[in-house]
C-alpha cells in the first residue's frame, strides 16, 4: 500500500511509521522539518508540507492508498487546531481520491463508566486535560463529517507508554479498556500495530475504536 503519513517525527508517529515500513509499505511523510525524522529507508519518502495547508502536499497524495494522522497541539500551542486539521484532511482527502484515513485520537473521551468520561475523572492529571479536550473537539468534527472517506478514529488505552511488539491486543468502542487487574494499557509498537491493521482490513469505518491489552 502507499501510505502518506502526518506526523512521523512524533513518539507515536514513529512507532507507526516503523510498523508501516516493517510492513513493506511505501510511506509518505509529511513533516514541517525533515531533520526530525531520524530514519532513512528506501520505502520512506520525505515531503515538506503542513498539515494545516492542503497546498504544501496535496500531489504527495496523488495515488495514496490510506492517510495516518499522529498530531497534536504541543509544539504550537495552538488546540483549537487539532479539530481544525481534522476537518482539512476530511475535505481534502475525498477530492484526492484517498479512500481511508486513521486518526490517531485521545483516551479522555472514552466511558470510565456508563455516562462518565475518563476526562471526567477528578483523578485525570489537570495537565492532560486541555490535550484531552482537543482531541475530544476532534471527534466531534468526525463523527458530524459526511465525507466520502472511511475514516476510524483510534483511541488508544488509558496509558500508551514504549515497551515490546507483541502482536496482541483487543478492540473496544467507546469504553475504557483495562485487563484482569482494572489496568488500561498498551505499547506504543502494539498500538501501531493496531493501527496498521485497521487500515489493511479497513473493518471499522467511520467509527471510534479503542485498543488496549
């Protein structure tokens, strides 16, 4: 598949990026600066360009089967952008043909319990919560689109941290995941591996999904 990819210079961009490439697909990625992205390979293609201006890499999206966006807000300071970027990609990305997007999407709007956020929780980290919101702005902007695009916003669980590829996880909707012991977790490896999926099989269209162990 050729992948065009938003935000390969993150954390968890970068684990994607190094699962797309494992995978043997050809990956796009639009940076802002190429110094960033440490890594170098035959199938990865570098483009400067910005997210927020359609412009600076809509022929990079020429013959594209699937978008990934990794993004956040942190480096400009700027949340209200992050819903904003969504909705140019979901207007952009139908008029280059591009069939399926994957956004890499927040835990805060996930159910804790039946009619409670975990954004909610008085016990979420103060610091997180306007990342959080943005994201959740985000979703809104997903789930109002009628964009001719399958997109599938991919939350991840409550604590995505680095560690091992194990291949395994479970898919949940719009509850909080958490295994035997209450705990929500994953890889950043397992999640991009998640991820990868969902645009091979492309089996959760125009849907929020969550992954976790």
């Amino acid at each position: 598949m050729k992948i065009v990819l938003f935000g390969a210079s993150g954390h968890i961009g970068t684990g994607i990026l190094n699962e797309a490439l494992q995978r043997e697909h050809d990956v796009t990625a639009i940076v802002r600066d190429q110094a960033r992205v440490d890594m170098r390979n035959p199938s990865l293609t570098l483009v400067t360009g910005d997210i927020a201006r359609a412009e600076t890499y809509r022929a990079a999206l020429h013959g594209a089967d699937a978008v990934i966006a990794s993004i956040s807000a942190r480096r400009d300071g700027d949340l209200a952008s992050v819903a904003r970027n969504a909705g140019i990609l979901l207007d952009t990305l139908p008029k280059a043909d591009v069939k399926r997007l994957a956004w890499v999407g927040g835990a805060g709007t996930l159910e804790a319990a039946p009619g409670k956020k975990v954004l909610d929780d008085a016990h979420f980290p103060a610091a997180w919560k306007p990342e959080a919101q943005a994201q959740a702005d985000a979703l809104e902007v997903f789930r109002a689109s009628k964009a001719d695009i399958d997109w599938v916003y991919i939350s991840p669980a409550a604590m995505i941290e680095d560690g091992e590829r194990s291949g395994i996880y479970r898919i949940g909707g719009d509850r909080l995941l958490v295994d035997a012991n209450g705990n929500s977790r994953i890889t950043i490896p397992d999640y991009a591996v998640a991820l990868l999926d969902r645009i091979e099989k492309n089996d959760r269209p125009r849907q929020r999904i969550t992954v976790a162990y």
